[in-house]
C-alpha cells in the first residue's frame, strides 16, 4: 500500500501528543514530511520545546520539527493551562533532548519540503492547533494548493463549542485564520466535537496505561488522566475525549468514523458567536467532510494496540 505523505501542524497539548503517538506508531503508513508548531494550547517556546522531546521521545528523531507562528493572526494567544497544565503535558516530565528546530522557520521550509515531494505526490496537512500556520501557508504561497491532497483538521462543532458556547477551543484561537483555510476551498474532513467528544479512553483504561512498565504507554496514561481531571464538565462523565488522535486514526482507519458533507464558514464577529463554526448543508458544492460518528470499542482498541507498540 502507497504511503500517505502528511505533514503535521500541532501545538502539544496533551491530546496532540497521543496524536504524535498515534502517528509514530503509524509509520508504516504515513510518510511524516515534518511537525510544525503553532502557538495554541500553550505559548510557541513551550509547545516547540514540547514537540522537540516528543519527537524524541516517540522514536521521531529522524523527522524535522519547525517552529510557525508565534501567535493568531489578530489577537492575543491565551494558552489553555487550565487543561493541559503549565508545560502544557499536565504532570509529565519527558527526558530533555538535543534535537533542535529545523532552521528555516515555519510556512518557509513547509513549503519547502511539500514542494520537494515528487510531482505526483501530493501532501495531506493534519493540524491539531490553531489555523494559524495554514493560513499563512496558503496566504504566502497560493501555488501550494495545487499540491495539497486534504486538510484533516481537529477543529469546530457543528453545535456547541468547549472554550465558549459557541467556539470549539482551535477555531476559538485563531477564527480569521479558520475562515480563510474552511474559504480557500480545499478537501476538508472535519474532526470537531461531533465526533471527538465520543472518542477516548476511559477511566480504567487510562489506569491501565499508568500502569504500564512501557515508556510511551506510561507516559500518555499520566498525561491522559490530567487531561481527565480537567475535562470533566466536557462529554461523557469518565472518559476523556482525545480529540487531536481522531485526525491520525481517521488517515490509518477511516472505517472507523461517518459523516456528512457540508460548507462550512467562521463568526469573526467580536461578540459571544466569535469562533463558532456555521455547518449548513446547502446544495452548493460541500468541500468538508464533518465527522460524526465513531466506532468506540473499534477506536479504543486500535488506539490502545497502536500506543503498545511503541516500547
Ligand atoms: C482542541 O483544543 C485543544 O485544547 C486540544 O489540543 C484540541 O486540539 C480541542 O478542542
Ligand atoms: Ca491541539
């Protein structure tokens, strides 16, 4: 089977690391071009540090780490300590590295490396943070576009939101640059609250986890149940939604998850609807994939034997 060449925008964040996780574990089919940091969940310095020792870590030496923005198009980061704690891994402390940023910084050496890729290929973008970093990408240098297979991208609800009623947290971050990716078009499958709020593990498998004598699994049980003591009032009562994971298990499993197609624009308004995601199925031509559904036990197991196998 032909690997899937992606590139990975994040901003670790206790969920987008199980989702490197997922996606080092997946390598057999996953070309990873790179990881791209974006300012989000936590500040750029941190989740650049973040991403460098998970790479590390999830045995990713091998794959370039890059910093992007350093904060939304228009207004103030405002990290979410509140969730994912002050270094943005809750309580967990991973062994310091030497790798180091790739040196070209952000949408520059992206563009770089995607443009690199043989003329067949093309690259499927997964961010897990804030937009920020794709907008800019395609702002800077339209001609990518024609080498950009899909977009699956955590982000938005097709209801209500986690960080406001109405504003899921990545479109929340940076909503200028939500619309201008959802307006430029491209294949879009969305992994929003409609279908991360069903996905994750629960109680007794992040005890498990904890339990474990391998490293990886260790270390995510740890971070997972932070992310469980802080989630609570979202979704189901003890299970911990892994939102950023769905994004990487949707490329490796889609039979896992359904959907609906529909069109898709951001409130930018400064009111209480900035950041809400407006999904309508209209007749016009639907460029985005909203999931909706899960296959939960079938999610649990694949995420769980893929976390196994990284020692
Ligand atoms: C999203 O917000 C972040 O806090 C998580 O990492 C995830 O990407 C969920 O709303
Ligand atoms: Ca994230």
């Amino acid at each position: 089977m032909e690997k899937i060449n992606i590139w990975i925008d994040c901003d670790p964040g206790i969920d987008d690391a199980v989702a490197l996780a997922m996606a080092a574990a997946s390598r057999d089919r996953l070309h990873i071009l790179g990881i791209s940091t974006v300012a989000g969940n936590q500040t750029s310095d941190r989740v650049t540090g973040n991403a460098l020792k998970l790479a590390s870590f999830l045995g990713m030496d091998d794959v370039p780490v890059v910093r992007g923005a350093r904060g939304p198009l228009v207004r103030e980061v405002e990290p979410a300590g509140d969730i994912h704690g002050a270094t943005g891994l809750g309580n967990c402390e991973l062994p310091a590295t030497t790798k180091q940023t790739a040196s070209e910084s952000g949408i520059f050496y992206m563009y770089s490396r995607i443009m690199e890729l043989p003329e067949e290929e093309k690259v499927t973008l997964v961010p897990t943070g804030p937009l920020t970093n794709i907008a800019l990408l395609l702002r800077t240098f339209p001609q990518v576009q024609a080498r950009i297979e899909k977009i699956v991208l955590m982000g938005g609800s097709s209801s209500g939101g986690n960080v406001t009623p109405a504003a899921e947290f990545n479109i929340w971050a940076d909503p200028e640059a939500a619309q201008m990716v959802f307006a430029a078009g491209l294949p879009t499958v969305m992994c929003g609250l409609d279908v991360t709020l069903k996905s994750g593990l629960n109680n007794g498998q992040i005890e498990e986890l904890c339990r474990s004598r391998r490293k990886v699994e260790q270390a995510c049980g740890q971070m997972l149940a932070f992310y469980l003591d802080t989630t609570r009032h979202e979704g189901e009562e003890n299970m911990v939604a892994i939102h950023d994971a769905v994004t990487i298990l949707y490329l490796t499993n889609p039979e896992l998850f359904s959907g609906r197609n529909v069109s898709v624009s951001v409130d930018c308004s400064w009111g209480e609807e900035r950041g809400r995601t407006i999904c309508t199925a209209d007749g016009q031509e639907q460029k985005v994939y909203l999931l909706d559904q899960v296959n939960l036990p079938e999610f649990q197991w694949v995420l769980l034997a893929k976390l196994r196998s990284l020692s």
